[in-house]
C-alpha cells in the first residue's frame, strides 16, 4: 500500500500522519515530543518505524517552525541544528520530500476550511473564496506568519517569512512598561517576546514587577487557567490586546481582505477571553484608515489538525505543477 507522510512540527510537539493521496485528509495521527529527537529526520524515522511499518511511502511534505529556503530549514525553538530537506529525503529512503514553513502549511489549510473549522473574532463572516489575500497568523512556542496570495489559474501562492520576529508597537502606558523592562532586560522588543508561549509568561513576570508583586514562576497554561488571579487576568487581557494590534498590522501588510486567521497552539485554550477582549478593537484601531481594517474578517482556527491539512494540500498542489 502506497501513502504520503506529512507533519506539522514546532519547538514542543512534532505531529505526523499519513494520507492515502495528496489533499486527502490525514489519518493515523501521532504526537511526538520535538526534543526527544536528534532532528527532523530521526523523528519522522521514529513515526514511520513505530506507527507505519506496514506502508509504503512514495512523498512527503514535512511542516516547520522556523526560516526554509534554498532546500534548507532550521527549527528555530527545538534547539535543532540547520538541516536539508535533501538529507532528510535520503535518510528516509523517499523519492520525493518537501520541507515546508509550519505557517505556509496553515495557510495551505485555509481554503479547506469549513465554517465549524472557525470561530469568527470580528467582521464579517470570514469566507476564504479565492477572491482576496488570506493572512494566518499565531502564538505558540513561536509566533508565526503567512498569507495566501489568489494565482491567475485560480490557485493560490502562498507566503512566508519570519513576521513573529518584527518590533511590537506598545498602545497604552501599561504596554509601555512592559516592553521598557522587556528593552532592559533583552535589548529588544519583538513581537515574539511577548506573543508566544513564553512571551505569556513573560507578560505575567513583568506586570507582577510592576505591581511590586512576588513574581510566582507560571507557565502559559497556568496562567490561562487561574482566571480569578488579577495579574494572570491582566496578563491574558494584554496579550489579547497586543495580538490584535499585531494581527491588524498584519492584515494592513498583505492586503489580507479575505480575512485573518488565528492558529497556534495557545488561543484555543482563551478562546472566551479572546473573544471578550481588545482584541478586535485593537486590531481596527489604525487611525487615519481604520475603514481600510474594518471589513476584514478575523477568525480563531478551531479545526485540530489545520497544519496536517496544509501539508496535504500542499502535496496536491505539487501534483498539478508542471514537470
């Protein structure tokens, strides 16, 4: 039996499956911990080795958190070295392999999408039609983004990059506090800093320090959770608002009309906070051209495997390329 490999890898989990063709939706779902591997190949070897001894695999596209290019990639938050999509093909004995961006593989996802796959945070009802640029974007060990740009034959082009690492604006005195002992502390405050796993973190330490509270070692999942805490409250709240901001500047960068979309793996545990907070007010607040941001859609991605679902489509679109 002949099936494709795909896999959405970050800094914490690396999930793999198989597809029975490209664009089919992913079965035999695994999870492994991305630092119990050496890097992309070993893990990938160790799925294939436990969970498909019995198939055979003919391709494989293989989505990660970090910069690809040039047949290259590197997982930014793994602590994994620079690697080839070459090496990793030959390792695994495959006649083809693509290593793809974590975010492209979203925004692959984003026209499969159905409407029970999104809960929309604003604007109208999001509609990934072909008929405008998609954004996705998101906060998870990293911060991630990526756009989808409508092709003349009615395909689609994505685009990646590194966006999670542009500087992030403050907009109220509380947000400049923040990021004044965030410059002090790291030279910088990039948006990843604050807009990730560990930017939550982060967020709670220095409110705590502004508070002249204690400041009690919690992780983001901690922090979600204690929602009676008033500093992981603030906390939760300024990263809502701070994402919107972002998620706005995003939205006037590529054009995205079609809607910006929301992934990663931290939103879906603060999705009622999310949805009652500055979120969107922030993200339409870009005087003088607020009128530009106010159509866009903005929606959570609650389908459980959109990165899967990218790399297959992925797959599919390589299928119909020419030779």
């Amino acid at each position: 039996m002949s099936v494709c490999l795909v896999a959405d890898v970050g800094g914490t989990n690396a999930r793999f499956a198989l597809v029975d063709e490209p664009g089919a939706a992913p079965r035999r779902v695994r999870t492994l911990a991305t630092r119990e591997h050496a890097g992309l190949a070993e893990a990938a070897a160790a799925y294939l080795r436990h969970h498909a001894a019995d198939v055979r695999v003919d391709a494989a596209c293989l989505a990660v958190a970090g910069p690809v290019g040039g047949g290259r990639f590197h997982l930014t938050n793994a602590g994994w070295a620079r690697d080839s999509a070459e090496r990793v093909r030959d390792r695994l004995g495959l006649p083809r392999l693509e290593v793809i961006n974590d975010f492209a593989a979203l925004a692959w996802a984003l026209p499969l999408l159905a409407p029970e796959d999104l809960m929309p945070l604003g604007g109208p009802v999001p509609s990934p039609d072909g008929s405008a640029p998609l954004a996705v974007l998101g906060p998870g060990t990293g911060l991630g983004v990526a756009g989808l740009v409508p092709a003349a034959d009615g395909g689609w082009i994505p685009i990646s990059g590194e966006g999670g690492h542009v500087d992030l604006p403050a907009g109220t005195e509380r947000e400049i506090e923040v990021m004044r002992l965030l410059r002090a502390e790291r030279g910088a405050a990039g948006a990843e800093s604050l807009l990730s796993g560990e930017g939550l973190a982060r967020i709670h330490r220095l409110l705590a320090l502004i508070h002249g509270v204690p400041p009690v070692p919690l992780g983001p999942g901690e922090i979600c959770a204690r929602r009676d805490d008033p500093v992981c409250a603030e906390a939760v709240a300024m990263f809502c608002a701070l994402l919107g901001a972002f998620a706005g500047n995003v939205a006037l960068t590529l054009g995205a009309w079609g809607g910006v979309y929301l992934g990663g793996g931290i939103l879906p545990r603060i999705a009622g906070d999310l949805a009652r907070s500055d979120f969107r007010r922030r993200f339409e607040d870009k005087p003088p051209i607020e009128g530009y941001v106010r159509p866009v859609p903005t929606a959570l991605i609650v389908h459980d495997r959109p990165g899967l679902l990218g790399a297959s489509a992925r797959l599919a679109a390589r299928t119909l390329e020419p030779a």
